[in-house]
C-alpha cells in the first residue's frame, strides 16, 4: 500500500468508527473467509445480496450459496412479484452490497445509482456489509465531482454510518428506520465498484 | 399551521413559565452549538466558504427566473413532472388531484417546513387522506398535536418523560422512558406505514440547476423510504433553494452539516434525479418536483430583504440565540423561528401580524456571526423594525416619547432639564414608560452630572495653576 493510501485508508477507518460503524482492510483472497467468518459469528438469519460487476468478481453469490444456502434469499425479479421482493427485503437481517467511492474525511460510502437498482437493500435491513476496492477511497466530497465515472445524469446516495436520531433531548440512538449497524470490507482488489 | 404571531407578546409570560421547555430548548440548543463549533474548527477556510456560498447564492437570486427555467427544463429532460406553485392553495390542489388519479390512500411524509408553511398536511386530511410524519421528532409531535419548535429537532421542547407517556397513551405500549425503547416503537409503527405508502412526500435542501436533480440531507432514512418505497414521489422545493452547479452541492453541503448539527456528513444524502418505471429497479413510478413560490417574490422586490432568501435553513441561528434559547420555538407562534423567522415572518404573514418578532431581539449579532451564508441577520432584523415603525405599527405612545427624546437632546439646556426632572420623575414613572423595567432595575440618575462634576474639576486645576 503506498503511503497515500495508507493515510486516507487510516482517517476512513478512524471516521467509521467514529460514527459506530466498523472497518477492516483485507486481501481479496482472505476475503471469502472474512465473510463467511462474519456472517457465522453474527449468526444472521435471513441474507439478502446485491448483484453486480464487482460482486460478481469477487463471487460474492458463490460464497453465500455455499455457506449459507438456508439464510439466502434470493432476489432475482422475474418471476418475482413485488411485494414478495419487499417482504423478503423488510424481513432480512443482513444485506451485503458494494460502494463505488470512499470518501477518507468523513468515513461516506458513494453509491451512483445507475450501479446499484436495489438501493432498498442498503436501507430496509438492520445490518449492512458494504464492500469496496481501496482504490475507490478519494480523500474529500468535492473529489468526487472530479471522478469521470460521475455521470452528469445520476441519482447518487451517501451513507455515512448507522442511520440515527437525537430527536429524544438529543440523546443519540442508532437504527431509526435504516441500518443500525454498519461495516466496511475495504479489499485491495484491482477493478473499481459497479458496472 | 394557523399563525399565532399578533398572540406574542400576550403569550411570552406563558412561555417564559414553562420550566420544562426552556431547560430542554437551552440544553439542547448549546449542544447543538458545542458541536458545531468542534465541526467548524476543522476548516481554517471557513469564512471563505461562507463568503463563497454568499455570492452563489446572492448570484442565483438575483438571477431567480432565469434559474427556475433552466431546472424545471433539466428536470423534465429526465422525466420528472415540474410544477410551479404560486402559493399554498395551487400547491395542495396540485397534489391531491395527483392523489385522486392515482388513488392514494396513505401518504408517508418526512420533515419539511415547507409543506408545514403551506398547510399541507391538515390539507390533504380534510379531504380523507392519511398523513403519517416520519421523522421521528415530527411524529411524536403529529401525536402530541403540536407544532414544531426548532427547524432540525421539532419536538427538542419535550422531556423523555412527556415522550414515553404520549407513547404509552397513543401507542398503547408498556411506558418506557429509554431512547432506545421509544425509538424502537416508532420504527416499528412506521415501517408498516412506509411499505403500504401510496405516496411518499419529501421536502429538498437544494435544486441542482445543471442537471435538474434535488438534493435532501438526513440521519434516519426515511426521506429515503419515502423517496424510494411509494409508487409516487413529491418533492416541495422553495424557489430559493437552487443552486447552480453539482460541484456546488459539497460546499453547502459541508456549511448545512456542520451548521445544523455538527455533523461532518448527514448519515444519509440523497441526490434524486428521475423515476423509475421499471419495477426491476427501486424506486418511485412518478416524481413530481413542486416549486413553491408563496410570497418568495415579494422579497425579491426588496434589495436587504431578498438576503434572507439565501437561508439554507440550519437552525443555528436559532440555536445561538439568547431569546430563542428562552422562550423557545413555539412563542413565534409560525413555523419559521429564531432570528430567520423574525424577519421572514413579518413578510409572509404580514407586518402587521407579526409586528412583534423583530423586536423580540437584543441584537446581540451572534446569529449574524453564525449564519453559514452570511445573512446580515441582525441588520435585517433592525430594518423590518424601521418598516414596521414606518408603517406605524408600533405603540403611538413610544413613537411619541422618541420624538421628545430628540427634540430635547437637540438643546444641551433642555436635555440637562429634562435629566433633572427625569431623576425626580424616575421612581414614579419607571412602571409605566416599559414592560422592560418589570424585570429589571433601571440604574438610580444620580444628583450630580457628569457636567457639574466637571465644572468642579475644572475649577479645581484652574485654582491650581
């Protein structure tokens, strides 16, 4: 890892766990095991998977069909009707997707929209996984809009921790509607996130 | 919200005596400031950013109509459905017919003053559609029946106690005091709600003008569910909330956060662009943008008042306010509080309806220090006091013992008279020439002027020499 990335892999981790949230760096070979390790201790119940180009490299799919047959759930559409699709969505307890970006300053994850269609996936379930290459963390948001991978043309979301509320004499408590529990797999494999 | 401005002074001693809700306001309103000044501490650039986000905001209001034009085109290049609002009433009828071709029933909704401004939601009730606030601070207040008392935390007023029992009354779950607990509940109430939704309404923080998309800035996710789960997606965005370009949106952004609640980043931003008809992607069928005009113009004509166009609407104002932090967000009696909602108020509603806001102000500046676009707040404040001094509004009585003021301060014989007179009169008029000095005791004028203490000085050196 060169020196730069290092300092920038260094303020994310310090920014997520700041917010609650947790970080690990890893090989992408010692990935595989990282999940399977993660998912066994949580002992999550019902999973559900994002699908795409970087997932699917990583083979993502493989690894929870292997290890986790009875907890996957698979969300192919066709076939599917809607409602079935939101239920199993609203009823899992743990959801796995990528990030295209990293943003070091303030621990966000960037998701452009036209690489995630399953954007409830990172919303409805208590327990997020978010995936992404090291070479996807830039330092600042006003980096991103120098990224040529940003489309004029693009819905995006940011995520930056646990969803939270201090509604309550400003009390701060995790989890309101979206995810209450939050960690990142930053892997230093070669391709970018989405496509 | 029916206003309550023209009740504000009768009010005050009302909210002055309610213990509760000026320790929660003032705790709460110094924790905000504790963090933002942490936040704001990490940017030497900071007043740059200020003065930068200043003149883009100064640039698009002074160039309104050209700017609306230019995002409604954007918008509709990517499907969504614009539509410019004059006021209130075409704004909500536009909606419910909306509602009425599609057959909405339940409409889920997250935090928005503007939809509170325009009455929206006791709109859409009246004519039989369910409203459910998802925010939770905005949900224990739709419980409670209550109007929002701060722009970023409406229900910051009540105690964890008064929350647990209006959770236990309109709930009916066992009574807990816990954060933790509470929030739990309302998760649960309103998940149900969010997925069986027909219509998710959402407010916006900023337009992009460039690509016509809308930015909304929050930390629980449901102005995601809202935005994301219903077939149909409503975005109410003020005319004055647009922004030039997409590489804009990080400063405002960063003065937004950090401003509001000390946060670097919001836990969730969600920048909107179109809809999505295919039901392989998620979200909204149809996205309609409502463009809210409702008296936004009128400031336009006003070369100090069009500033207060560029609030980004943080709150900090409110939160660094002394009075504010004493009477609370209720006793402005509108949705719009603070030292923002002094001076806006008056213009929508009227000068005559909320003469008294611009007075309830020390001028202390701290709002103007604080304001991340630097909206001259407590300059304005002062200017709609001469408006609504101007327009003879205030009490005849004051504007007459002004105009002896300065018919006596013009003669140095007169003014020493009436200071003399002033000195015998003082114990027996103190009570009725102000309210100001129920609470307080105005200092004794002494015996001895400063001019006759002189003279004796004078003389004293003179006899020296």
């Amino acid at each position: 890892m060169e020196k730069n990335s290092e300092k920038l892999i260094e303020r994310f981790k310090k920014e997520i766990e700041y917010l609650s949230g947790n970080c690990q760096v890893m090989t992408t070979e010692t990935l595989s095991d990282q999940i399977v390790n993660y998912i066994t201790e949580k002992k999550f119940k019902s999973i559900v998977a994002e699908e795409n180009g970087f997932l699917d490299e990583l083979n993502l799919n493989g690894i929870l069909r292997s290890h986790f047959t009875s907890q996957l759930l698979e969300l192919r559409r066709s076939g599917f009707d809607e409602t079935a699709y939101r239920s199993k969505l609203a009823d899992a307890d743990f959801a796995i997707a990528s990030a295209d970006f990293l943003i070091a300053e303030t621990g966000t994850l960037v998701f452009l929209g036209k690489n995630h269609l399953n954007q409830l996936l990172t919303l409805l379930p208590p327990s997020l996984l978010v995936i992404a290459g090291l070479d996807s963390m830039i330092s600042d948001l006003e980096q991103l809009y120098h990224q040529t991978d940003i489309e004029e043309q693009s819905s995006m979301t940011f995520i930056t921790g646990p969803s939270r509320t201090a509604d309550i004499e400003k009390i701060l408590v995790l989890g309101v509607h979206g995810p209450k529990e939050l960690t990142v797999f930053v892997t230093d494999s070669c391709s970018k996130g989405g496509s | 919200m029916k206003p309550k401005t023209s009740e504000f002074k009768k009010e005050l001693p009302k909210h002055l005596a309610n213990q509760t809700m000026r320790q929660n306001t003032e705790r709460a309103s110094h924790l905000s400031l504790a963090k933002r000044n942490e936040r704001v501490a990490e940017i030497p650039e900071w007043e740059s950013l200020r003065e930068q986000a200043h003149e883009i905001k100064k640039e698009v209001i002074n160039n309104l109509e050209h700017y609306l034009d230019e995002f409604e085109k954007k918008a509709q290049e990517n499907g969504v459905t614009v539509f410019r609002a004059r006021d209130a009433a075409e704004a909500n009828k536009f909606v419910h017919e909306i509602a009425i071709e599609n057959k909405v029933k339940l409409i889920v909704k997250s935090k928005s003053m503007i939809t509170e401004e325009l009455g929206f939601n006791q709109y859409m009730i009246d004519r039989g559609l369910e409203v459910v606030e998802t925010d939770l601070g905005e949900f224990i207040i739709q419980l409670a029946d209550e109007p929002p008392s701060h722009l970023t935390a409406p229900a910051i007023h009540k105690s964890r106690i008064e929350i647990a029992k209006l959770f236990q009354e309109k709930l009916k779950i066992p009574y807990s005091e816990d954060p933790q607990v509470l929030t739990r509940a309302a998760r649960k109430v309103l998940r149900k709600k969010f997925l069986n939704a027909d219509m998710g309404v959402t407010g916006a923080n900023f337009g992009i003008v460039e690509n016509g998309s809308i930015a909304i800035v929050e930390n629980e996710g449901n102005v995601r569910m809202c935005s994301t789960l219903p077939k149909i997606h409503v975005a109410f965005i003020g005319i004055e909330r647009l922004i030039p370009k997409s590489g804009d949106l990080p400063l405002f952004i960063k003065l937004l956060t950090r401003s509001a609640t000390g946060q670097k980043l919001t836990s969730f931003v969600s920048i909107i662009q179109k809809p999505f008809p295919s039901k392989l992607i998620d979200g909204p069928e149809k996205v309609y943008f409502i463009l809210v005009d409702n008296k936004r113009s009128d400031f336009l004509e006003d070369r100090y008042l069009k500033q207060a166009l560029y609030c980004i609407r943080c709150g900090a104002c409110y939160n660094t306010c002394p009075v504010y932090q004493n009477i609370g967000g209720h006793a402005y009696g509108w949705v719009y509080q603070g030292p923002i909602g002094a001076i806006i108020s008056p213009q929508f509603l009227g000068l005559e309806k909320a003469r008294d806001l611009p007075f309830a102000s020390s001028l202390c500046g701290s709002c103007t220090f604080i304001c991340p676009v630097k909206i001259p707040l407590h300059h304005l404040l002062l200017y709609q006091r001469r408006r609504i001094v101007d327009g003879n509004l205030t009490a005849r009585h004051e504007k007459k013992i002004a105009q002896g003021f300065v018919f006596a301060a013009n003669s140095w014989r007169l003014f020493t008279y009436m200071g003399r007179m002033g000195r015998v009169l003082q114990k027996l008029l103190s009570k009725y020439i102000s309210p100001w000095s129920k609470s307080r005791e105005a200092p004794v004028i002494q015996r001895r002027f400063f001019r006759d203490w002189w003279k004796t000085k004078e003389t004293e050196s003179h006899g020296k020499k």
